[in-house]
C-alpha cells in the first residue's frame, strides 16, 4: 500500500482534477471576484 506522501508526490498538479481542482489544497486558479460567474456557467453548459 503507497503511502499518502508517495500518491501526492506522484500525482500531475498541471492539470486540475475531475472537479477543477488544482494541487494537493484544492485551490483554483482564479480570482475570487469570478468564482460566482464561473460556477454559474458551469451550471448552465451542464444544462445545455
């Protein structure tokens, strides 16, 4: 069994995870002020 540490180190933080998310904290690259308007418009591609 890998330990955490090794899953982390092995992991490609140059591409965001099935969610958006970057790195192991989870954090975007993207302003504050635009995370709402980001979140709307994945709703509403997810709706087209």
């Amino acid at each position: 069994m890998e330990s955490a540490a090794n899953v982390i180190e092995s992991m490609d933080w140059n591409q965001p995870d099935d969610k958006g998310h970057f790195g192991p904290y989870g954090g975007r690259y993207v302003p504050e002020t635009l995370m709402h308007p980001l979140m709307e418009l994945g709703q509403e591609y997810f709706k087209a």
